[in-house]
C-alpha cells in the first residue's frame, strides 16, 4: 500500500532485511574461519534466498521460508546449546548467544508469519 506517496514497509520486508544480514554475516563469518564449515554457507545461502523469496511473494516463497525457518531452528537451537555446554561466559559469548536467540527469534517469527499469510503467498 501506498501511504502519501510513499511505499508501506511491511512485515515480510523487514523479515526479508533480517534474513539477509544474518545470511551475509554466516557467509562472512565462513569465510573467516576458512571455509571449513561448509554448514555455515549453505544455511547463509539458504536465508539470502528466503530474504529475496519475501520480497517476491510467489507461491514457491512459502515453501522455501517454512523450510529455511525449520533448518535455521534446528542450526540455531543446536548452535545455543553448544555455545552454553562448551563455552566460558564472558563479554564475546554472551554477545554470541543474544545473536543465536535473535536468529531463533527471527526464525519462529517468520515461521508464525509465512504460515499465517498461507494463503496470500500460494494465490500468487
């Protein structure tokens, strides 16, 4: 909707933003590390994708969020577990864990979202 001539930002734009620098930081932070962690790119691949599938709205962005959001739950909620078992607590990783409970809390989110607007993403 247009509101004085400007665009509305909605929910799925803002989902869409999230997504994508959270893709760009595991690509990032892959690259950081070496590319060993081969797991880091394909869940950065997999939400740079969703982040541009919500901006599109098709019938096959709803498929690709649900599934995007269950993968990044699970890497997210193993991540926070491993970070809590084997990591000291300080500054760094406390730092570390308000970022893996944000990207949970963006999964769930988009998760709650997509299958809310079901339909408004499978007319198209």
């Amino acid at each position: 909707m247009k509101i004085g001539g400007e665009k509305r930002i909605g929910v799925s734009n803002i989902l869409s933003a999230l997504y994508f620098l959270s893709g760009a930081m595991l690509l990032a932070s892959m690259s950081l590390v070496g590319g060993l962690p081969i797991h880091l790119a394909l869940v950065g691949v997999l939400n740079i994708s969703t982040s541009y599938s919500l901006t599109r709205m098709r019938r096959l962005s709803f498929y690709i969020a649900v599934i995007n959001s269950l993968v990044s739950l699970v890497f997210g909620c193993s991540s926070l577990i491993a970070l809590i078992l084997l990591l000291s607590q300080n500054t760094a990783e406390g730092l570390m864990l308000a970022g893996f409970i944000g990207y949970i809390a963006i999964s769930i989110a988009t998760l709650i979202y997509v299958t809310s607007k079901r339909r408004m993403f499978l007319q198209k």
